[in-house]
C-alpha cells in the first residue's frame, strides 16, 4: 500500500499479510476491506451477534461456516 509522505515523496506501508486465521477486528481496519467482504457476501459485517464477537470471528471460520471463496477473498485482502 502506498501513501504520499510530507513532501510529496511515496511511501510504502507494509501491512500484514492477512490469513485465514486474521480476526474479522484486525481485517476490517484496512481500507477497503469491508467492501471486499459485503462484495463475497461475508454476513458478519450486518448481524448485531457479530459486532460482539469481531475480535474472535477468524476468516477462515466464517468462510467454512458460509461457504464463502476463502481463496480469492484473500488474494483480493492482501492486495496493495
């Protein structure tokens, strides 16, 4: 990912990489991740029970419970 620093120069930000074992709290602080999680169709990000638990929803778990493309979902997170 990279952002422009105070004087104009780019400056690469190195985020983890996010794997099946990330938390649902740690992705969705990435820019954009939520659009790409409503885009796979994640129903975490509306249902009032997961709010609770976001820190210790891994997305891994929920694509298994939901069926839900694991492998593409993490190729589009991880882009920069």
């Amino acid at each position: 990912m990279s952002h422009f620093g105070l004087a104009g120069q780019r400056v690469h930000i190195m985020l983890d990489k996010i794997t099946k074992d990330s938390t649902l709290t740690e992705i969705c602080k990435r820019p954009g991740a939520r659009e790409i999680l409503a885009k796979y169709h994640c129903p975490c990000l509306h249902c009032p029970m997961a709010s609770l638990e976001m820190g210790s929803l891994k997305i891994g778990e929920i694509c298994q419970m939901y069926n839900l493309d694991i492998d593409n979902l993490l190729k589009e997170l991880n882009k920069d």
